[in-house]
C-alpha cells in the first residue's frame, strides 16, 4: 500500500484537500450542503427539524471526508 500525502484545510461548511508531491498538486474541494439558506429553509418548519437536518447533512459531509482521506 502507498502513503498519501495530503493536505487538509477545512471548517465546518467546506474542506480542501490537496495531494502532493504530484505535480501540479491536485485540489478537491468537498462542500457540506447544509446552507445558510437551508438552515432558513429548516428553521421555519421548526427548530427541531432544522437540528435533526443539520445533523444528517453534517454527518453525511463528515462520512464524505473519510471516504477521501
């Protein structure tokens, strides 16, 4: 099995991944879909709704790094 080499910055709402040593370094970006305006969307259905969503697409987000890296 190989090593990778990758670099990672990310918050809450976006990570970007970079692979190196290639040449040029390869950059993938990975979005949560969990937006200001679905959090909107969300919180006029009601507040536990909205946290029940942002859960799912947080973990779903999460689930998505992982896989990456």
């Amino acid at each position: 099995m190989t090593a990778k080499k990758l670099g990672i910055w990310m918050d809450h709402s976006s990570a970007n991944l970079m692979e190196f040593p290639i040449n040029p370094i390869i950059t993938k970006t990975i979005e949560s879909t969990f937006t200001p305006e679905v959090r909107g969307i969300s919180l006029r259905k009601g507040e536990n709704l909205m946290h029940n969503k942002e859960q799912r697409e947080m973990t779903q987000y999460y689930d998505t790094l992982e896989e990456v890296i």
